[in-house]
C-alpha cells in the first residue's frame, strides 16, 4: 500500500510538473479558468487600458431613443441574447439598449474583434517607419520565420489571413493551436508551432495565428505592451469613458492579440468612428487615411476555396466586410457576436455585444449580421 501511495504521489508531481511545460500548461489553466466567455477578464491575467485623462462623452442625438426596432428584427436580437445594442450616427447617440443587468458601464469581451485594433496598431507603425512597407517578411522581426518556407510571408499576407501555414482554425482539441493560444502560458510558443503548409498570398483562411504573429511584431517594433499602445494611441485622444483590459497569456508575457480586449460599448464604437473619420479624431490623424482605406478594401487577389476560389470580397486588413440590401459597411467582429459596425452611406457606428451561439454562416458571415445592419438601417429610417 505504502509503494502504492508512493507511485500516486510521485505521478502527481510528474503531472504537476509537465502542466507548467510550455506543450501542456494551456490544460492546467483550462482547468483553473473555465470554458472561454466574454467575461474571461475576471479569471484570466489582464493589463490595464487606463481611461483618457479628457474622456470625450457622446452626445445625445436630439431622437435619442425615439426609434423602434421593428418587433422582427427585435425578436432576432432578443432571441440572439444580446447585452448591448448601440447605434450612432453623425457623432452622436441615436439609441442605446441593454439587457440582462449590463448598462453603459459594464466590460464586455470582444474575441476576435480586437484583431482589427491590432490592423490600425499596424497600420501606425507602417506610418511612422516602423515597418518599411506591408511586403516586408514578418521574418525581419521574428527568427522562427526567417527559414524552412516561412520566409515568403509578409506583413500583408498576415492581416489578410493567407500566411499558407498550418494554423487550423477549425481544429477545437485539447492540443491545437487554438487551446494553446487561448490558454497557453507563452504565446511566442504559439507561433513556433506554425509552420509552412502552402505558398502565402494566394488562398484566404481564417487563421487567428496570423494575427498573434502581427501582435509579437508590434511588440517588438514599437518596444511597448499592446496595451500600453492602446492606451496611448487610441484611447487617450479618442477620451475613453472607462478603464479597458487586455487578456494575457498565461504567464503575463504578451496580449493575445488574436482576442480579448474588454471595454464598455460606447468605446467600441470610438474605434469605428475613428474608421469612418478615415483615421483621424478631433482633428489628430491617429492612422494614415490610405491605410484605412486599404484595411477596409477587400482583399480581391486572394482567392476563397469554400467559394470555387472566387476572389475574396468580404475580408481586407483584419477588418470584414458586408454587402446587404446595396449598402456596404466594414465589421469588426468577434466570437459569440461581438460586433462593431461602419456604416460609411449613413455616417454610422453600430455595436452589437452578446452571447450569441455561432451557427452556419451565409458568405463567412454569422446571419444575425444581416438582421442587426436591418435594425439600425430601421431606426435611421431606411
């Protein structure tokens, strides 16, 4: 019995100890944290995104919630759990809704719509000299792409999703690259498991690791934390109303940039205004206009496999893009339907934030899309 107990206990170290190794810690924080939720910033390692030290308010549009969503669209929305629904036009509110105990106040995770904050950290970089043109290889800042076929990648391969590596995004295991980005405890572990499967540049595929690879590069290029990039670039001049989080890898070493920055909803929406004012705020150009062009124009030279490699018409850098009823608008979205919408036609900001479940999709899009574009096109009375 005393050998027995003795075999256990030494087993349980053993255990104990391969889950802080770099191949296994993601099951040790599973184990901790939970199943992944917009409200993750309460269990996982997070940096602060302070508030502006000038927070710029909204101001209420004269019909401020006057409109009505038609009972249809309403259902959907209602049915979709949504916790926020917030729409603004010409720079100010035109409505503003919540559900189930959130309110203005209140953090919500924004999954994989953080990825386009990274694009306009990017976009920045290339702007000051940084990064010397989006053609340059990411392997000129990071070593693991410099050999064995990563060095054709580019920059702009990365944020249009056609890196051409084994990144499976459709992989949801216990040991895929999505778990070990997600709850890993180093994500420079993440891209060393990314290698070469096909030539970049030529076929779109979602890869959440292209973006953690712009992450580590911004990273190194501007000698900052993403979030204290943030922080500075974005959120002091835009006047944030309340303090952000970025969610962390599980050792504090780097934001996973795939993912994960939590903020209320009317500083979402500053980050779609600051699109549809073509980088500038207040009369400060944050992000060159051409760049913002440029992220919002699809990237048509790739070509989409699930579509008979039709060129890409709903992806540019990091940012979607939805064409419904002739009316075009760029997206930045997230898991569980975490939404930030430009309306450019109709000079609006629509933010959608919620626990929706994730189903087919009509053209890479979930089809709530279709249905929360109807609704703010019904309150601006179209």
């Amino acid at each position: 019995m005393k050998k027995t107990l003795l075999v256990i206990c030494g087993l349980l170290v053993l255990l104990v100890g391969l889950s802080y190794t770099p191949q296994l810690s993601h099951l040790r924080n599973f184990a901790i944290w939970g199943v992944h939720s917009i409200h993750d910033y309460r269990t996982h390692p997070v940096r602060s995104i302070p508030p502006s030290d000038k927070p710029q308010p909204w101001p209420y549009d004269s019909l401020y919630n006057r409109g009505a969503i038609p009972d249809s669209l309403m259902a959907i929305i209602d049915s979709n759990d949504t916790h926020a629904f917030l729409l603004i036009r010409h720079g100010r509110i035109v409505y503003e809704r919540y559900w189930d105990g959130y309110d203005s106040l209140r953090l919500s995770g924004s999954f994989s719509a953080a990825k386009s904050i990274i694009s306009l950290l990017v976009g920045i970089a290339l702007d000051e000299g940084r990064i010397r043109s989006l053609e340059q290889p990411a392997g000129d800042f990071l070593p693991h792409f410099r050999t064995n076929g990563l060095e054709k990648i580019r920059i702009k391969d990365l944020l249009t999703m056609s890196s051409g590596t084994n990144y499976d995004e459709g992989d949801k295991g216990y040991f895929s690259m999505n778990a070990s980005g997600y709850y890993g405890d180093n994500e420079e572990y993440l891209i060393s498991r990314m290698a070469y499967k096909e030539d970049p540049g030529v076929y779109w595929s979602y890869r959440s690791g292209d973006t953690q690879v712009l992450g580590l590069i911004v990273e190194k290029v501007f000698g900052k934390s993403i979030s204290a990039l943030v922080a500075e670039r974005f959120m002091q001049p835009m006047g944030a109303e309340k303090e952000s989080l970025w969610l962390l890898d599980g050792g504090s070493n780097h934001e996973k940039a795939f993912c994960c920055f939590n903020g209320i909803a009317r500083d979402y929406a500053r980050f779609g205004q600051l699109v549809l004012n073509g980088g500038k705020w207040g009369g400060k150009q944050i992000v060159s206009e051409s760049y913002v062009k440029a992220a919002v124009s699809p990237a048509s030279h790739l070509k989409d496999r699930t579509e008979n490699d039709a060129p890409v018409d709903y992806y540019g850098y990091q940012y979607w893009i939805v064409n419904h009823r002739g009316v075009t608008s760029y997206a930045m979205n997230g898991l569980f339907g975490q939404y930030v919408f430009m309306i450019p036609e109709k000079d609006a900001v629509l933010v959608r934030l919620g626990e929706s479940k994730v189903v087919k999709p009509i053209h890479h899009h979930q089809p709530e899309v279709y249905s929360y574009i109807d609704a703010a096109l019904a309150l601006m009375g179209e």
